[in-house]
C-alpha cells in the first residue's frame, strides 16, 4: 500500500514552547511548516508546567527595581549545573535570550509577575499564562499559513543523498504518511519523563517518582535520532522536582515550594535530610532515599501567610482548599496528623531554630533560595504539613547539539538535515536545573532554528533564480 506524502519547506515534531516557538518563526517567514504533534491536545509538558520563562534585564525586573545581567545569569546557570553545562549552548542562550524576550511579547506574551526560585540569585521567574502563550502563538503560526498534524506520531527519519535528513515517517488514524522537507526535521519531542522503558534504562531510581510530563514524552524524538548514532549528555542527571503531593493528578500544576519561604523538610520520622535552599531537582533526587519516597514542608503561620493565590509553587491556599495542606496549633498536633514522630520533629523545629545565625545547621543551610534570603525561625502558631513527593515532570538531558541546534552523533560529527531544541537536548542544564531556564530555552534556542532555516533557504532559493 503506498504512503501518503507531503511536501514542505520545514518539518516540526512536537508542539511544545520549543516546537511551537520554531514553527511559528519559520512560518511568519515564508516557509510551508508542518507541525506534528503525537497526542491529541497540543502543548505538551510545556502547558503542564508553571508557566515561568528565566531572562535577565527585562523590563518587568527594571520595572521592580531588580538588579540582574548577563553575567549573573550564566553564574546561577554554572553553579546550579554543578558548572557541568555546556557554557557554549549557555553563551549562545544569553546573547540570544533579549530577542526572544521582546518577539514573545510582540506576540502578545505578558509577564504577570517575577520572582525568585531554584537556582537563581535575583528575581528571574517571569510568570506567563502558558496555555495562552501556546495558543497565541499556533494561532499566528497557522494565520500565518502553517499546517497542524495532530495524533501523527513521528517515528522514522529519512535520509537522502549524502545520509541529509529529508523528512519523517508518522503514525496516523489513517496509516503511516511520510513528510518530505527541504529544510530537514526539527525535533521538539520533550523528555521521557512517561518512558517507562527508558526511565529503567537510564534512571530506574526515579520509577519510584509521581509520573507526570506530557503523556507523549515517552523518548520517540531520542529513538529516531539515537538510532542516526546520535550521541547523548546528562542522562545520568534524571531527577523529578520535589513537592508535589502524592495524590497530584494531571487537572493542575501542583506543585509548592514553601521551603523557599522557609519552610523545612522532614521524613516520617520527623527528622531532616538536606539543605532546602537547594535546587528542587537536587532535593526531589533526596526525597527519594526517604522512607516512602516521602518529605513532610513543616512551616509556621508566617510562611503561611506568603501564599499568592494563583502563582504556581506558592499557591497554599487552592492545596488548603483541596485538603492536602494539614494545619494544627502545636507542632506535636501537627506530627500527629501527619503521621510524622511527635517528639523527633519538635526536637528537629528546635535544633533548626537554635541554628539560624549561629552558622551550625545540620545541613549547611543559611539561606532561603540559592544564597538569598534569611532563614527565619518556626515559631508562629497555627503550623503547617505539605507531604509531598518527587514529581518526574521533565529529563533535561539527551541529544548532543552544536550552538546551532545541530543534533552531532557519538563523534561529533553533525547529521545534516536534524535539529533538536527544548527537552530532548542535553548539555545546557548540566547536573540541576533552575527554574524558567526550560521554557526560555525552548523559545531561545526554537526561535533561532526557525530565523536559521527561514534565511537558508531564502538564500538557497534566490541563489537558483
């Protein structure tokens, strides 16, 4: 039976900020884009995510009086790495990050709030509504003459003359149907953060993590191109993210991150394990050499009262509402609601209060985020308990790219034709991650890709007139 096929200028496989950020680029260009997504709902982990995009020197940080620079940033991003980035993939992400900042919002991207998270030293979370960032930009991706292929899983590439890869094979309701590019295949596939079989391969600790991510991200993108010889970085820093509660399900982003407001995290029995100023990636790989893979946000009524409803990772009062934030007058009460050991965490409350300013925490910790913030202590009546688990949401690691987003193989060596841009790419994030720094990343390094392809083949074309 013969195959259905399509020619076109570009072929886009995934319809993440990566994806979605590269289509809409070339399209508004000129080129004839297909965009294929695998499921059917568009976004993939990008619209299950907070909605936070990492730039320095906007407008929204001028606007509040932040002081943040490029050199700032790429510290934060060295040091949150473990300084095992890539600084190459960093340098082209920082020189390029204003462009990107300024064509999302003339695409009608508003920040509606920065703040402070993992990793970062200076208020670099800048907070969008990022299902509507997803669905302005495919709307203006297809008024600009864009075709979108949804329930077409990708799962061969094509070479042709010269091993050049020159379009897709993809899945769809209707039998397999090939798409032929001249501009080759970008793939914007995500992680493998659903990828059972590639979790056991490349981090079966994180099995004992709560499932979430796109429900395509099963590592189709890394197959294809693995099977090309493409060679791979930072897989054995798989790490889900701490704090989410172990009855988490897909409706919502729930995720809190009161231990960068000052709370503390304890097992069952009531004691602590780590410094929680930490990248919550470091900790949600702590997390899982506890007891039940389980940590306990003890905090008081004065990080309470720091909810923000709405903002993700601070939202305490939508998870009191929902039943998953226990509150009680005395920490002994709170213990026993939460089926922590009564005696070991009011000996554990204690020992960290005695700790602040002294410089003799157990952990090292002197500092609320990062090396911001004074830790406060935990006095304040009525007390509060957030269980919650490591989240696998995203790998942040795989295929190794040049600074052009040219996927290389095992040698270095570049196979021609294929790009890779968001989550399925290693090397940018090293051993950690901060936050914002994916979704910037994607639209960063997607927008770029998309100009690159756009100008090449303009220039191609007008070179044969």
């Amino acid at each position: 039976m013969s195959v259905k096929e399509h020619q076109v200028d570009l072929v886009v496989l995934g319809t993440g900020i990566a994806g979605q950020t590269v289509a809409t680029t070339a399209a508004e260009a000129g080129l004839s884009v297909a965009l294929l997504e695998k499921t059917d709902a568009r976004g993939g982990s990008s619209v299950m995510s907070g909605g936070y995009f990492a730039f320095s020197g906007t407008q929204e940080q001028t606007a509040h009086g932040e002081h943040d620079d490029r050199e700032l940033f790429l510290k934060d991003l060295l040091d949150v790495g473990d300084h095992l980035n890539r600084t190459d993939l960093l340098e082209v992400f920082l020189d390029r990050q204003d462009e990107t900042y300024r064509w999302l919002k003339d695409h009608g991207v508003e920040f509606r709030e920065i703040s402070i998270s993992s990793g970062q030293s200076a208020k670099r979370s800048h907070l969008s509504e990022i299902k509507d960032v997803i669905a302005g930009l495919h709307c203006d991706f297809e008024n600009a003459g864009g075709l979108t292929y949804m329930e077409h899983r990708a799962h061969t590439l094509v070479r042709g003359p010269r091993s050049r890869v020159t379009g897709v094979v993809a899945a769809s309701p209707q039998g397999d149907v090939r798409f032929s590019s001249r501009g080759g295949v970008v793939l914007a596939t995500g992680g493998f953060s659903r990828g059972t079989d590639m979790l056991r391969a490349f981090a079966p600790y994180q099995l004992n993590a709560i499932p979430y991510g796109g429900r395509g991200n099963t590592g189709d993108g890394l197959r294809m191109a693995w099977k090309l010889g493409a060679g791979m970085a930072d897989m054995s820093f798989v790490s889900g993210t701490y704090g989410s509660h172990p009855e988490t399900g897909e409706e919502f982003h729930e995720l809190l991150t009161a231990y960068y407001q000052g709370a503390i995290i304890v097992n069952r029995a009531g004691r602590r394990f780590t410094d929680e100023s930490q990248s919550y990636k470091t900790l949600g790989r702590d997390v899982l050499e506890q007891p039940e893979g389980l940590g306990f946000e003890i905090f008081d009524a004065t990080v309470r009262a720091q909810s923000e409803p709405g903002v993700p990772l601070k939202d305490i009062d939508a998870l009191e509402d929902i039943g998953h934030v226990l509150c009680a007058q005395t920490l002994e009460e709170l213990a026993r609601a939460a089926g922590i050991d009564a005696d070991a965490l009011v000996k554990t409350v204690a020992e960290y209060n005695a700790a602040i300013g002294e410089d003799t925490d157990e952990f090292g910790r002197t500092s609320l985020c990062n090396g911001v913030g004074d830790p406060a202590p935990i006095v304040q009546a009525p007390f509060y308990a957030y269980p919650a688990k490591s989240l696998m949401t995203t790998t942040y690691c795989g295929l190794t790219v040049t600074p052009d987003a040219e996927v290389t193989d095992v040698d270095g060596d570049i196979i021609d034709g294929l790009f890779g841009v968001g989550e399925v790419i290693g090397g940018f994030h090293g051993a950690a991650y901060m936050t914002g720094s994916s979704l910037a990343k994607g639209a960063v390094f997607g927008h770029a890709v998309g100009q690159r392809i756009a100008t090449e083949l303009t220039d191609e074309t007008e070179g044969t007139e």
